[in-house]
C-alpha cells in the first residue's frame, strides 16, 4: 500500500532502538525524511547510517534529552518545519505506591506527560497552517490496564491520554491526526530487562522466563518492532485522516477486555 507520505518530514523521538526504530524505520521506508533524536549518540548515529543507506532519505539526528528545556529547544531548533511527529520515551521505573514521592512523579510528568505535550504545542501550529499533519504518541497498554508497579508511569502516561483526547478532537477539522499507540510486550531491550528480572528472581532461564510471559499472551509471542512500525507508519499516512484520538493497543491480546 502506498501510504501517500513520501516526502514528508518526520520528527521521532527515542529512534535509536526498540519500537521508536521501528516506527522511524517504517516511516523511511514509505519515503519519509527523518529528525532522529535520542539520549545517546552512538546508537542514535548508526541508526541513521543504517535508514540512510537503506531507503536513501535525508535523516538529521539530535543527540538530546527531551524531558528537559534545553534539550526540547535543541530538538525544535534542529527539526524545523516537520509534517510528523512521534513521541515516544522511555517508562519511570517500577515500585510500590509507598516508595513514590513528589520528586518522583515529577521527573516521571516530566518524561511521559509534559515532554510530549510540550512538543505538540511547538509542533502543532505549523501543521494547522499547512492542513495536515500526523501525531503518533507511544505510551503503553498500562493506560488501559494499570500494572500494579508501574504507578508512576500509569498516572503520567494517563495524563497524557487525556490531553490527546480533547487536544485531538479540536485540531481534527485542520487536518492535523493525533492518536496513540499503547504497547503490550515486543522483543525489545526492555523485554529483555524484564525477563532477566524474572530469571534472576525465579533462579530459572531466561528462555523460561520468556517462555512463562508468552504464555500470558494469546497470541503466544513478543511482538516486533517492525509490526509496530508499519501500525504507526499506516496512522501516520493520507489513509488515517478519520482516526481521530483513538488508543490503538498492540499487545496480541493480552489485555482481556472487550473494548
């Protein structure tokens, strides 16, 4: 399918690994130029190498931390004028609901609310002026069914998803699409981060204990970045113009909700 978005500028954050790759790497393979940005620069920089030489796009990286002004303005300055933008950022660490203070769910509205909201505002008036534009927000299945540790990224990742939800339906009538995509498990680093919490807590392998969350999920499997890619490419595209602030969750069914 030809998603109708070849030329367009995107700009995607937290590319340089994982499912913001994966949506970056889709993205470029539809003909879409890209703003890479992510913490580290090594990994940030052999990405772009790869999708460049790939499917021959101009990428532009930004070595940056978003959760922070200075590294937000740096990100802008160097994006300009963009037609796509992915928000995506890593979750605040898991705990219990005693272990959490002010600072905490600060530093975690910081990263998983206010980053992204703050970078919509920068981003959105172009696109209104244009009449088109493409918002995608990562934030995870935990918006839809809180996971019991993950408090802090629950509340910061629900805020967000309220935002959207009116933000999305008064930008809608300039053509601007904004929706979210909410992640269940897929074979990233993260899933190997938690495997191994679970290997080394349970004295099994890591095979078992991969096995063991698999068996959580009806379709019996991690999924991949690149099917999580061409979901966020497709809502990125002239195909999604009337999927307006909807939560898209890609978890093979592992949240056992009618809908």
């Amino acid at each position: 399918m030809d998603l109708g978005i070849k030329g367009k500028r995107a700009l995607v954050c937290a590319s340089s690994k994982g499912l913001g790759r994966g949506c970056a790497a889709a993205l470029a393979e539809a003909g879409v130029d890209l703003v890479l940005n992510a913490r580290g620069a090594e990994a940030l920089d052999a990405t772009a190498l790869a999708l460049r030489n790939a499917h021959g796009i101009d990428v532009t990286t930004v070595a940056a931390d978003v959760a922070t002004d200075t590294g937000r303005d740096a990100l802008l300055s160097a994006a300009g004028d963009v037609d796509i933008l992915v928000n995506n950022a890593g979750g605040p660490p898991p705990g219990l609901w005693s272990d959490w203070d002010r600072d905490d769910f600060i530093k975690a509205l910081d990263a998983n609310m206010l980053a992204p909201i703050a970078l919509m505002k920068a981003l959105l008036p172009s696109m209104i002026d244009k009449g088109w534009g493409r918002v995608v927000n990562i934030t995870s299945g935990s918006v839809k069914a809180p996971i019991p540790q993950l408090g802090l990224s629950n509340s910061a990742r629900a805020g967000l998803t309220g935002y959207v939800a009116g933000t999305a339906r008064q930008v809608a009538q300039h053509g601007v699409v904004i929706n979210n995509m909410l992640p269940g498990i897929h074979a990233t680093d993260r899933a190997i981060s938690l495997d191994t919490g679970v290997s080394q807590a349970q004295g099994i392998s890591m095979d078992k204990a991969k096995a063991q969350r698999e068996a959580t999920i009806p379709a019996r499997r991690y999924g991949t970045a690149e099917e999580f890619g061409a979901m966020c490419a497709f809502l990125c595209s002239q195909h999604a113009g009337f999927i307006i602030g909807q939560n898209i969750v890609l978890d093979g069914g592992a949240i056992n909700a009618t809908i």
